[in-house]
C-alpha cells in the first residue's frame, strides 16, 4: 500500500512539473525581457551571470569584447553609446552589450577572443565576427544590413534610388532587373551578410540607361566603393547565377590590407598578386587600370596588389626585398604556396598589358615553378598579423613539441653526431590572415 501511495505522489508530482514547466520558462523569460527592457538604447554591462540570458532574448545583438587597459576600447565605447540609442528605435532594433573579456576569461574563451576590442553580432544566437566600420553613424548603416530583407522588392525608379543610398558603400549592391526574387533568393540568404540583394519590378527607361544596360532580365552587381559596376543577363539557371554572384562579392581589383585578406579567406579562387614599389605613384596607378582590365576578362581568378612601401613584411614573404625589381607578379593560393611563371619575374614598363597577358597564360599552360611563404620574414609579417602573444605561444607549443621528440631518441655517444634530418615546422597563412595585433585590434574608422 505504501509503494503505491508513493509511485501516485511520484506520477502527480511529474505531472504537475511537465503543466507548470512552461509557465516557470515564459515568467523567467519575462523577467529576462524585463531585466533588459530597462537598459534599451543604452549599451549593456554583461557578465558571466548573464550573457548568455542576453544572448538568448535578443535576436540581434552587437557583443563588444573589451579590455578596461586597451587604449583602442577607450575610443571605440563613446562610438558605441552613440550607436545604441539609434538602434534601439528601429522596426528591427538591435541591442548593443559590452562585456569585460579580459576579466571574465571564460566567456572570451568560448568566442575565441584573442585581441581587443573584438566585436561579434549575435543573430538568434548565432555569432558573427563584426569586421565594419567603427564610427557610429557608419556602424548604424552597416548593421541595418543583418535585420533587413533577404531581398528586396522595389516597385519605382524612386524605391531603387532609396535603396541603393541607404545600402550605402560598405557591401556589393545586386539588383536584378525584371528578375523574379526566386532566382537569386537562395544566394540572397547564403551571402548576406556579404552584399544587399533586391529585385525591380518596375522601371523606367532612364534608370536602364543610368545603371546601363539595355535588356531584361538583367542582374546588376555595384561595388559603390570601387565605382565599379558589372551586368549579368543570363542564362539564369541556378549554377551561372550563382558562379556570377560568387565572383562579384569581390571588386575586380584590391589592395591588400589586414581587411581585404579576411575577405580572400572566404573564396576559393586563386590570387594573382602584383607587388608594386609604391601603389600610391602614377606607375603603379597606370598598372592598376591594366589589371582590372586583365580581371575582368579571368573572373576565375581574384586580382590584388599590395605596395612594398606600404606593407614591406608582407611583400617579403614572397621573395622580395628593396633590391628585387618590381612590379612583380605571382599566383598565391591564399595559404602557404605561390607559384611564379617562368619568363615573366617582372614586369617591364613597356606594353604592360601584353605581359600580364602573358603571365596569365603562362600560368594557364603551367609554366610555373612552385615556391612556399619565405619562413623568415613571414614570421615578421604573422607577428604583425596576429600580435607577439599568439605568436609566443606556438613557438611554445612547437618548442615542447620539438623536446619530446628529442626525449624520444636515443642519446648520442662521444665521437657520433646527429645526422638525422632535423624536423621543421610553418605556420599557416590561415592563422596569418586574422586580424590581430598584441593584444589589441586596430580601430576601423569607415
């Protein structure tokens, strides 16, 4: 008889728990809301205790993983409050929160937090890391990108008009013209947060003549801060599509910066890079036009160039230095190999057009010889990349590594020597591309 009176009070007091549990949630879920309801239009103090009850009631939400000591913190937080209140009152609003990742380790940790300030927006809980601009007005309009519509549906020449000025220039702007929304709706959720993507319905003649082109269905790819715009008319089976899409997220020609090699790590296309003595002079101004003309015509390729003045550690990495003579040219596979095509180790100042031609076709044909990162100087450039804290600690790891192995061997003897080959080791230029720098990140400032 007691078994049974207790087995009863068991079932009843599970059955109570499974009615009762969704109230217990939603009343804990509405003093979450309510916790932070208070804060809105403010930027919000996280820490252990509540970040993740943050992260989960907020659909959108700008994480600024901070440092109480770091200088370039201290600058971005006034930009930051600006911010806040701004996107609070949007019909999607956004919330901004801050949390001391230096102090609680645990949750900078979990996000992979090596540098600050580092920022990550969280979209339903999903982060993101934040690589726009850091001036409130400029954060504003680049964040509205991640709460506005896969694709947009614009009906007048003045609906198109607005939308391109409030895309602005931080993203590629595809319209397609007379272009169903289905066609590039798929590519419009698996890029965006790369690129604006819409759809026009109705247009007059002078806008067709404004974004030139003189048929439909037309897909347009802008990149407003390049001044650089490229037509797509078809065919508009899924694969052309989305092969036009994929090489139109990059402009056709770019410099290298700590910016645009986070943007190479997300395409699989090779990297003709040219190293110019100074990429600010008229030369290399002049050679610049060539290679968008050369890239334009390889769109399997992606073309980028970088000044020695401007970025020497990098440019040596490749094999050169003040002595090697310049512009030169190679096919980098945006890791550790690069490949220089035999006969064309420089480019000459006459007809540079035909030689780039010739570089590219050389390397079509594979007269190539394959070169690895110069170790030397490319741990120069990965310190600059990653900062000397990071760097400390793979040479750690590799040295413990290394003193394990030698544990391993047999001892030597007097009057022998080790003539085994001596093991080596690289670092990727995977690693090299992320954006850190001793503890700090550089401020972006549009």
């Amino acid at each position: 008889m007691m078994k049974n009176n207790t087995m009863s009070f068991l079932f009843i007091f599970l059955l109570f728990v499974l009615v009762s549990w969704p109230f217990i949630t939603a009343a804990e879920t509405e003093q979450q809301k309510k916790q932070f309801a208070v804060e809105s239009g403010k930027v919000l103090e996280l820490d252990e205790s509540n970040f993740d009850a943050a992260i989960s009631n907020f659909d959108y939400i700008l994480v600024d993983f901070y440092a109480p000591w770091c200088g370039h913190c201290k600058r971005l937080a006034p930009q930051l409050d600006k911010a806040a209140s701004i996107l609070a009152d949007l019909k999607q609003p956004i919330s901004i929160a801050k949390i001391d990742a230096d102090k609680y380790k645990r949750v900078g940790s979990k996000y992979g937090i090596d540098g600050y300030p580092t920022l990550k927006i969280f979209m339903h809980g999903v982060p993101t890391e934040y690589y726009g601009p850091r001036k409130a007005d400029l954060l504003v309009r680049f964040l509205k990108k991640f709460v506005a519509a896969d694709v947009a549906i614009l009906n007048s020449d003045s609906a198109i008009s607005e939308f391109v000025e409030a895309a602005g220039t931080s993203f590629p702007i595809f319209i397609g013209f007379g272009l169903n929304e289905s066609a590039i709706s798929h590519f419009a959720v698996k890029h965006k947060k790369r690129a604006w993507f819409s759809v026009a319905k109705d247009f007059s003649d002078k806008t067709m003549e404004f974004y030139d082109f003189d048929k439909v269905p037309a897909l347009v790819a802008r990149h407003p801060n390049y001044d650089e715009q490229s037509i797509f008319y078809g065919p508009f089976e899924e694969k052309f599509v989305e092969d036009y899409i994929k090489q139109s997220l990059l402009p056709l020609t770019l410099p290298i910066t700590e910016e645009t090699l986070r943007l190479l790590k997300d395409d699989e296309r090779k990297v003709i890079l040219t190293i110019l003595e100074d990429e600010s002079d008229d030369r290399s101004k002049k050679l610049v036009k060539l290679l968008k003309a050369a890239a334009s015509a390889n769109r399997d390729f992606v073309f980028v160039f970088v000044g020695f003045k401007q970025w020497q550690g990098f440019a040596e990495s490749f094999e050169v230095s003040k002595k090697t003579k310049l512009p030169k040219m190679v096919v980098w596979d945006g890791d550790e190999e690069y490949f220089s095509v035999v006969g064309s180790d420089s480019i000459e100042d006459e007809d540079q057009g035909s030689q780039i031609t010739q570089f590219i076709q050389g390397y079509k044909d594979g007269n190539i010889i394959q070169k690895r990162i110069s170790s030397g100087s490319f741990m120069g450039f990965l310190n600059s990349m990653i900062g000397i804290g990071t760097v400390t600690i793979i040479v750690f790891v590799v040295a413990v590594v290394m003193i394990i192995q030698s544990l391993k061997e047999e001892p030597l003897t007097v009057g022998t020597r080790d003539e085994g080959d001596h093991p080596s080791s690289s670092t990727s230029q995977k690693e090299a591309r992320q954006p850190l720098h001793s503890g700090e990140k550089q401020d972006k400032e549009d």
